[in-house]
C-alpha cells in the first residue's frame, strides 16, 4: 500500500500519532491567517477579540478551500493523513460535518480527480467550497459543542494538503469503509426480530 511522505512546512508535531500538541487551540498567528481570508482582516480579529466564542463566516479561495465530508468520514481522512501521510491542515467540525482546510484550488481539482477513479457508492462525494464560497468556522476559543476546531490554526502559514493528498485520504477511507460495512446479499432471508413474543 502507498504511503505519502511528510510534506516541506508540515507543522512542527509532538506526540506519538504525529499531531500537533495544542491541537484545539487557535494561537493568534493561525487567527491571523484565518482572518486573511476577509476582506477586512483587521475588522475581523478586532470582532474575534470582541466575541472569541462566536463562529464566523469566512470566504474560501484565497487563505485556503474546504473540503467538506460527513464527521466519520472525515475522522478516517484525519487518521489516514496522520497515520500513513503528510498530516493535516486545520481541520474542524461543524454540525456533523468535518471541514478539511486545503490549498486554494483543491475545490477546482478534486472533483476533476475524483471523476477518474472508483470508492465505495455508498460513500458521498465530498462537498467542496472555493472561490466564491464561504464556510462558517468555529469559534477561537476551544470549547465542546457542535462547532469546535479539531486540528486548529497555529501559524500564520499553515501548512495546507493539496488536491492528491486529499484524494489519496478519500479514497483510502472509502474503500477502508467498504471492507467494514459490507453490502447486504439481495438474495438473504431477512427476519424481524425487533419484536418478541
């Protein structure tokens, strides 16, 4: 099986998965790089210092795109990107969805890559967001709840996956996922037993 080397710029990393030691916490270098996606950077870290316990919106395609997959999904991406490849990027959680922050252009080229290879159909396609979009992201300050950052921002240049990095993750997790659930035999028997006598 293929494995991806650590990147050029990955984050420095402590522990013994590969991850960054305050994982959950937004330093005020990746505020900073979070708030170069807005057009007013200098308005947005001004209402962050106001409200750091408030999500914001903030526009894709330039900082950085989104991929956005369902939370399992995006947990085995994680895994798989820790485990077996380059790291991550900033990635966060958002009602039941996992936000995989990614070089500007990966919303352009992955589905691009995706139309050439096969995964699990019971498997989504990921949503991707880029230019012209924009994604709610969590609140700098670490907090449990439905929108909570799960490797967060520490540097003003964070190191991004690109469109292969992310499609290698997909991939892997989907067909990992096929070999868990198998499909159901059509032609099996299937009795109810949910009720009881």
């Amino acid at each position: 099986m293929t494995t991806l080397t650590t990147a050029p710029g990955c984050p420095s990393l402590d522990g013994t998965d590969g991850r960054p030691a305050s994982a959950t916490h937004v330093t005020p270098q990746g505020a900073a790089w979070l708030a170069s996606a807005s057009a007013h950077p200098e308005h947005t870290l001004v209402a962050w210092q106001a409200r750091p316990a408030t999500p914001a919106v903030l526009p894709c395609g330039t900082a950085f795109d989104v991929v956005n997959v369902p939370v399992v999904l995006g947990r085995r991406m994680l895994d798989l990107l820790w485990e077996r490849g380059p790291g991550s990027g900033p990635a966060a959680v958002h009602r039941g969805r996992m936000l995989l922050f990614a070089t500007p252009g990966t919303a352009q080229r992955l589905p691009a890559l995706l139309a050439w290879e096969e995964w699990n159909p019971g498997a989504p396609a990921p949503l991707c967001h880029g230019h012209g979009d924009a994604v709610t992201v969590p609140p700098l300050a670490a907090a449990p709840g439905p929108s909570r950052w799960v490797v967060a921002p520490g540097s003003r240049l964070p190191w991004l996956p690109g469109p292969d990095a992310l499609l290698w993750a997909f991939l892997h997790a989907t067909r990992g996922a096929a070999a868990i659930f198998p499909s159901a035999d059509p032609d099996a028997n299937v009795y109810d037993v949910s009720r009881r006598r």
